[in-house]
C-alpha cells in the first residue's frame, strides 16, 4: 500500500470546492484505514479561485496550470472539475504523467472525446474513474437494496425529475454551461445524474423514445468577469446565444419497467431538486434531494385502512451512515456534499490498494462514464427526430 497519497483538484469552482473539502475528511469517515493523504494543490486558470479555495481547505499550494500538477511529484490524484470540453485535454495529460484521476461527470461534451479518454485510461497503469455523486446518497443506495434484495422487488416504473433554476433569470450570465450542441446543456448537465440513478436503481436502459430539448431563454448577457458555478456575475449589454437545451424530457425502458424523465434549468423555485418515485412489484419508494436525509416507503399487504407510505429517517441502519459519519447516531441528516466525501474516500481506497470487500463501493470506471453519455446521446437524437425510438 502506499506510504502517502499527494491530491490536488483541477477547478476551484462549485463543484471543485466540493472535491477539495471532501479529500480533506475522507481520512475522517469510518476506521483509518487509508494512509496519510497530503492535500498538496488546487489548481485553476483563475489564480484568485485557485488561492482562495486552497487556503480555505487547506491545500499546500495553487497552480495555475494543469500541466504544473502533471509535473509534480509529489502528487498521485488529481480530481478533474473543470467545463466538460476541457475534460478530455487535461484528463490524457494527467493520465499521461501517471496520476490516478477521477473526473466529473458527464465524462466529456462528446461522445468520440469519451472514447478517447476511455483508450486511454485502458492504456495506462492508472485508476480512472467518473463522479457519479448520487450513488453515494443513502437513500439512493437503500432503496435500490430494497429492489435488490425483492422487499420492493421488480420494477415496474420509475418517475424522475431533476428540476433546477440556475438558467431561470434570462439576466443570469452567460458560461460554458449555456454553450454546445443539442443535449449538452440541462440534459447533459443533471440529466446525466438522473440517468445515473435510474439505471442504477432499474439495471441497464434498452431504448429511449418522446426526446424533447427545448431552448426558452436562446440569448444571455456576457460577464463582465470571472464566473463560478450557477453566480450571477456583472453582466454587460453584450449578448451570447445559448446553444444548448434548458429543459429535456423523455421516457425509456430498462432491464426492468419503464420511466419518464424531465430535467430543467429554468425551473423557478427548484434550486436543486432531484426527485424521483419508482414502483415496484411489492410496493413503491420516493426520494427528493431536498430531504435527503429520508425516504419515503409504501408496502403492499398491510390493510388498506392504515396503509399507505411512511416516513423513514436514514440513519447507522441505512448504507453509508453506520460507522462514516462522525455523530453515529439516527437522523443527524445527511447532504450532498457528504456524498463527496463518500465518493472521495472509495476513490482513496481504490487508489491505496485496499480490497474491493473491504472497501465502499467502487467509483464508476469510464465505460460507465459512456455509457451515460450514449444514453443522453439516444435522447438527443429521439429528439432531433420528432420524439422516435432509439435503441441502445
Ligand atoms: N457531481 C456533481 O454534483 C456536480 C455538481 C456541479 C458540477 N459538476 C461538474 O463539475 C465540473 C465543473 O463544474 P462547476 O460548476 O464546478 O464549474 P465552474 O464554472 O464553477 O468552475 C470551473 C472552474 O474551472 C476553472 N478553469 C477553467 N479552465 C481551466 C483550465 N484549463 N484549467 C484549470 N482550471 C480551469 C475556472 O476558472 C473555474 O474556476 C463539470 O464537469 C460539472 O458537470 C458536478
């Protein structure tokens, strides 16, 4: 096992910062089992983010430059966190130097640019790996036990949606997120989240068909400065198209049962609500991001006249909890940034050698990272086709 991990993160922006608080508890969830992980550099083009976000979390030092943290020695894994055209460059070079890299999602804005990444991650010693966060999210994780394990049993449909509002404001500014091709933006964005879980929770997807993009809001004011995340920068009077979808929605079948999706950015007053329902042969099961700390249950075969579905709070019975969370205890809640931490530490875990039964569950491999996009790609083209079949 290594005698030291060195990390850096590439992007200080909203997400990056997850990365860079969550590399600093990983050590902290469960026994220390992992050795020493030094926090070393945050490396991002915008030396003021990178500095701030390092001090803050208390990395040694900030790059600006991708290149300097392939260059160093001293760094083993770099968490790539950056606009999804910039996955591939940065992805290859890191690979390229030797350093194990998980990379956020969607792998990349392309499908040929994945595959890429994927030969060349297969050509390496390295480990590479997909944030796919929701897999970590307790109520998540149980309720496709509850599947698994025949409580729920087979799936018959799963309802989700991912409704969030960063685009909603037609003032907002204009970012990489409003650039590229049909199915780059709300679809690929938190779509490729929600196509995550419902292929985790109802096995593989077989076909998609209804595809609808929709673009409501087709121009937005440039920035006057450096944007981070979902901010509302200084805008000037200089417009951009956006070129991409602020709201998908489609239906697919799975392994078992079939779904209906929908996925916004201009949905007012959903911040982040990821939401889904899904029924199943023994009964049903809600989750909402905005209560994650819950699931809610409904069991067949109790009397009509008391049954119905309940409230169960996550707690050390539920995966994740027992033994991760600092307060073991019922109900001391449980949120998104938790579920970096988890991601982190299954990443540590496969990268110090630990065994895979010994371990969390694994980070998604790039094949899964294609997967996704091909999934999101199907919906892209049912809907360049008036809502057609597509198969996978
Ligand atoms: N898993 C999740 O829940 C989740 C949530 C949000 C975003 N994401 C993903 O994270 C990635 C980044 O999204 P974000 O919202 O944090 O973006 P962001 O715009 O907030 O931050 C991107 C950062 O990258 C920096 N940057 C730009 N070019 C660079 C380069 N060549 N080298 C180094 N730094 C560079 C920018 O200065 C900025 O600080 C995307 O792939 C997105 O899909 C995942």
């Amino acid at each position: 096992m290594a005698t030291e991990i060195g990390v850096a993160v590439i992007g200080a922006g909203m997400a990056g910062k997850a990365h860079a608080a969550a590399y600093r508890v990983a050590s902290s969830l469960y026994n220390p089992v992992l050795p020493p992980v030094r926090l070393v550099s945050i490396g991002d083009v915008n030396a003021e983010f990178g500095s701030i976000a390092a001090k803050r979390f208390g990395y040694e030092r900030n790059d600006t430059s991708w290149q300097a943290i392939a260059e160093a020695d001293d760094i083993d894994v770099v968490s790539v966190v950056i606009a999804n055209s910039l996955h591939r460059e940065v992805v290859e070079g890191l690979l390229a130097a030797g350093k194990h890299v998980l990379c956020e999602k969607p792998l990349s804005d392309s499908l040929p640019d994945a595959r890429a990444m994927a030969a060349a991650a297969a050509e390496s010693d390295s480990i590479a790996r997909v944030g796919f966060t929701f897999r970590r999210t307790p109520g998540i994780a149980y309720i496709r036990e509850l599947i698994q394990t025949g409580v729920l049993g087979e799936v018959f449909h799963f309802s989700g949606r991912y409704w969030t509002d960063y685009g909603a404001d037609p003032q907002g500014p204009m970012s990489w997120r409003f650039a590229g091709p049909a199915g780059s933006g709300a679809l690929a964005d938190v779509g490729s989240h929600l196509s995550y879980v419902a292929e985790f929770l109802c096995g593989d997807v077989k076909s998609v068909s209804g595809g609808r993009l929709s673009t409501v809001i087709d121009r937005r004011p440039k920035p006057l400065g450096a944007v981070m995340g979902h901010d509302h920068a200084e805008v000037g009077d200089e417009l951009a198209d956006v070129t991409n979808d602020d709201y998908a929605a489609f239906s697919a079948e799975f392994a078992t049962g079939v779904g209906g999706f929908e996925v916004s950015r201009v949905a007012a007053g959903h911040a982040n609500s990821l939401i889904f329902e899904v029924f199943c042969a023994n009964g049903s099961a809600r989750f909402d991001q905005r209560r994650p700390s819950e699931i809610e249950l409904f069991l067949t075969g109790g009397p009509s006249a008391t049954n119905g579905y309940r409230q169960v709070i996550l707690g050390p019975a539920h995966p994740y909890i027992a033994g991760g969370l600092a307060m073991d205890a019922p109900s001391v809640g449980f949120g998104q940034n938790d579920a970096f931490a988890y991601q982190a530490r299954a990443f540590l875990e496969e990268v110090a050698g630990i065994d895979e039964n010994d371990s969390l569950p694994r980070c998604a491999g790039f094949d899964e990272g294609i997967h996704n996009l091909e999934f999101l790609a199907a919906v892209a083209e049912s809907a360049q086709n008036e809502g057609k079949k597509v198969s996978l």
